[in-house]
C-alpha cells in the first residue's frame, strides 16, 4: 500500500470548486461539471502517489483508474463530509477483484499513509502476509484490510509482485548500492522496500 501523503494545500481547482459551489452533496461528485475537478485532482494524486494505485502499488498513468474515497462517500459507512476533501482522496486502479472496486463502501482498519506497511510483508510467492511476530489481535486488522482489497485475489498481481520481488532481491544479492534506485521506479515499491531491506 502507498504510504500516502497528500500535498499541502491539496488542488486549487478543488478547493476553487468547493468555494463557487455551497451546499454540494454526494450526488455531485459523479457530476459532468466537476469532472474536470476530478481530473485534476486525479493527476495531482498520481503524483503524490508515485505514479501507483495507492492499495495495490501497480503503475497507474494520471489520467487511469479513480478517485477513490478512502472513508467512504456514501453507504452504511459513509462519511459524505469528505467527499470533497483531497485529504480523502486516493487514485485506484479499476479491477472489480480488487482495490477500491473490491472495498466498495467498506472502512479499512489499516488506510493508506505514513507506516501502513509496518505489519505485513511479502511472500516469496507474491502473497502479502502480516508479520509472524504480530498476536492474534494485531493479524486481525492486517487480514482484514488485505482481504478487504483483494489484495492476493489477483492471480496476476500476486505474480508480478512475485517477479518483482525476486528483481529486488537479486539486485539485493548482486549489487546492493543499486537497491535503492531499482525501487524508486518499482510497482510494489513501498511492499518491496520493506520486504527486501
């Protein structure tokens, strides 16, 4: 998962948006008039985000995926408070497997910032496991927050973070001043770095 940190500030065309238009509710999120706002907002978030899905880490262009909500804008979890809040945001890919599709209005026990990755790791195999120090108690959230995203549901995903995986470690092995420079352009690079180092 991304360590996210949103810009300062967040998107002068968000907060210009918010300010023109009182009394905005949900239903205007999905809006043609602020579908130039969302694409702004997705840009600056592909940015922040290093280039990734903020939950699955694979490579995202500006203009793909989503503008996720990571406390939900609508549901039994809803937080509709925060549907115009860039501190809210997220860019997700599009997989119904996965991701924001698979979390869909669900509240994640572990969200996406500064030290989320701290209770899992990487299988040899692909597969994101919560560390074998952790109890019982502390596996809960971690299981959770995975399942919740599907983030070993994906045959495909679990194969690439596996072929990454073995990249890392054998530039790791080989030439290890080069580590750090491999995953500043990694996918998986958050999963990878504290996995591998």
């Amino acid at each position: 998962m991304v360590e996210l940190q949103h810009r300062v500030g967040g998107v002068s065309a968000l907060t210009g948006f918010v300010t023109s238009h009182p009394g905005l509710t949900v239903k205007d999120f999905d809006s043609q008039m602020f579908k130039p706002v969302k694409d702004a907002v997705k840009a600056a978030l592909n940015q922040d985000q290093g280039g990734l899905c903020v939950y699955c880490e694979r490579s995202l262009k500006p203009d793909e995926g989503q503008v996720e909500h990571i406390k939900p804008k609508a549901g039994n979890n809803a937080h509709p408070h925060l549907c115009f809040v860039y501190d809210n945001y997220a860019q997700s890919c599009i997989n119904n497997q996965t991701c924001g599709q698979k979390k869909k209005n669900g509240l994640l026990p572990i969200e996406p910032g500064p030290g989320c990755n701290q209770f899992w790791t990487l299988s040899t195999d692909g597969f994101i496991e919560p560390l074998v120090t952790l109890t019982r108690n502390q596996k809960h959230p971690v299981v959770q927050t995975r399942d919740m995203l599907g983030l070993n549901k994906d045959a495909s995903l679990v194969r690439d973070r596996e072929k990454w995986l073995k990249q890392a470690n054998q530039i790791a092995q080989n030439s290890p001043a080069d580590l750090a420079a491999f995953l500043d352009q990694a996918p998986f690079r958050y999963l990878l770095a504290d996995t591998v180092l």
